[in-house]
C-alpha cells in the first residue's frame, strides 16, 4: 500500500478508522478529528449526501461550526440574499 507521503500529503495519525459504510467513516471522523469528516464530504459524496433523520442533528451541527460565523466574521456566500431590491 502506498503511503499517503508519496503524494505530497503528510499524514501523522493515531489510529484507522474502519466501518462498512464511507458515510460511518466520515461520521466518525469528524467526532475524532472536528472538521476532517466535513471536510471530506464532497469527496465522497460530490453530488450531495443525505442523512436518515437520527443524523441530521449531528450534521446540521457539523455544518454551523463550520460555515457560521466565527471570530473572523461570516462567509459572504453563505449570506442570504436580499430581495428587497435596494441597492
């Protein structure tokens, strides 16, 4: 097995994570290692990833820290538009 180091990626890591399923893995991932799961989503999943209902709390949390504001302020792609039409 190639070592992810021959590609230019310099992995230290403490244990694998296995499960049957990539969505377990990712899941996993990220309550290990916050914002690798997430991170890894559209690599997976490029066209969209659906949860069962008992997930989604989970995910839903996973994507606020991620995308809402921070101590830097907030990304302007995830601003709502205004369609009041002022200018």
């Amino acid at each position: 097995m190639r070592k992810p180091s021959a590609l230019g990626i310099h992995l230290k890591y403490r244990d694998e994570i296995k499960a049957e399923r990539v969505s377990l893995v990712l899941r996993e991932a990220e309550e290990k290692y916050p914002g690798v799961g997430i991170s890894l989503m559209n690599v997976f999943f490029p066209g969209g990833f659906r949860v069962m209902e008992k997930d989604l709390g989970f995910w839903q949390k996973v994507l606020n820290a991620r995308y809402g504001p921070n101590d830097y302020g907030a990304r302007i792609d995830r601003i709502p538009l205004d369609n009041s039409g002022a200018s």
